[in-house]
C-alpha cells in the first residue's frame, strides 16, 4: 500500500472512534477542543490534522503543485 493510502486508511479509523464517541456519549466542545489526558480523544484533533496535512502534502508532490 501507498503511504498515501495507509495515512487515509489511519484517518478512517480515527473518524470511526470519533463518531463512535458522539453517538455514544454526544460531544461538546471541550470534548473536541481540549480533551485532558486519558479522555477518549485526547491528541484526536492533533493527529488527524497532522495527518491530513500529510495527505495534501504527497497530493500535491504528486501532481507537481504546491500550497
């Protein structure tokens, strides 16, 4: 697999705790904004930003553009 598909296929997974976390307990802000330690999505936003990042990153080398 592509780097580029393992990152998506890891960014699935974290949408799927995510939404399995709102439909359980729902979700505020400070779930989504500042977690603590040993919440559920603590480092969720800072992974998935880093990785989506990761993402546009290779799209774009792929295609010879840049941001």
């Amino acid at each position: 697999m592509s780097e580029k598909t393992e990152i998506i296929k890891r960014m699935l997974e974290l949408q799927k705790k995510f939404v399995d976390f709102e439909q359980k307990n729902g979700i505020d802000g400070f779930d989504y904004y500042s977690p603590g330690e040993g919440h559920p999505l603590s480092g969720y936003r800072k992974e998935y930003n880093d990785l989506a990042n990761k993402v546009v990153d290779l799209a774009h080398a792929e295609a010879g553009s840049h941001r």
